[in-house]
C-alpha cells in the first residue's frame, strides 16, 4: 500500500490594480493600514519611506513601482504587508504598499505551474510560480529576490538608527 504525501504551501494573495500575487506566508510577519509615510530625501523611486513600527524605522516600498505599475492614489484598501526578507544571509524587515490584501490560501505543489519564458510583462526571476484559479492568474513571488543586493542595501541601512549607519555615501 503506498501513500501518497502532498506537499501545501500557505500564501497570502494580494491585489496591484487587476493584477494577482501571493506571497509566501511564512515571509508575511503582519498587515497594516497605511499610516503617516515619512518621505526619505534621494532615496529610489519604489521606496515610498519610512515608518514608525512600535518604535523601529520600517522602510517602505511602493510595490506598484517596483514591478512597473501606474502610481495611484491609496484606498480605503489599500495596505502595508511587513515582510521579512532574506538577502545575502541578512534578515531584512519592510513593508510593501499592496491595493488590496485577498486571501491566505492553501497550494498543492502540483497545482503550480512553470513561469513561461516568453510573453509575461514582467521580470521573471522573482516569480516563482504560477496559479490558474477561475479566469485569472495568480503570481506566486520569491520575496527573496524582488530586490537587488544594491536594492536591499539601501534599505537596510534606512531603517538602521542614524548613530550606525555606513559612513560609505
């Protein structure tokens, strides 16, 4: 007699303008509503700021454009996920603007389709995966590799309190 193991993955989907993702629950730590964005001078254009997390600077990033999207004003909502994300053997706590959080759903392995290399409208590296659910599609992302190492460098160093920051700008 076999038994058959299927292996579930939990995700949280969330919504960019028409657009589905999910993301790893495990890499979820909570869900805000957007607070008051504290604008940050020169740093790159998909980071929206910072903010005050319980007394820690959390840098913010604008998920719409990082992945390409036309900037819009914030709804009722819209939100912020805190992530924590891994780069370079560094845990990197941030937060991602999404429209809309959906759904935490359970995904078979088997269910998870191949990314196709030609013909998606988006970098292809950070997408993991793909989930037919009715008519739409839903992008499962590898959060780990949304940002470059430059990317989360910056970050890093933001959110880091100002008598230990690098001296290297």
């Amino acid at each position: 007699m076999s038994v058959q193991t299927e292996t579930l993955n939990s995700f949280l989907s969330f919504r960019l303008g028409e657009e589905l993702f999910a993301a790893n629950v495990s890499k979820v730590l909570e869900i805000l509503e957007i607070p008051k964005i504290t604008k940050v001078p020169r740093s790159p254009s998909f980071m929206r700021g910072v903010i005050n997390l319980r007394g820690n600077v959390l840098p913010v990033i604008d998920t719409r454009v990082k992945f390409g999207f036309p900037i819009v004003p914030d709804t009722v909502n819209s939100c912020i996920l805190v992530l924590n994300v891994l780069s370079e053997d560094k845990n990197i706590i941030l937060g991602a603007v999404v429209d809309a959080v959906q759904e935490v759903m359970e995904i078979d392995n088997e269910a998870i389709q191949a990314v196709p290399s030609m013909g998606t409208k988006y970098k292809t590296e950070f997408i993991s995966g793909m989930l037919k659910m009715g008519e739409d599609f839903i992008m499962l992302l590898n959060l780990d590799l949304v940002f470059t190492s430059e990317e989360m460098s910056i970050l890093e160093d933001v959110s880091k309190p100002e008598n230990e920051k690098s001296e290297n700008k």
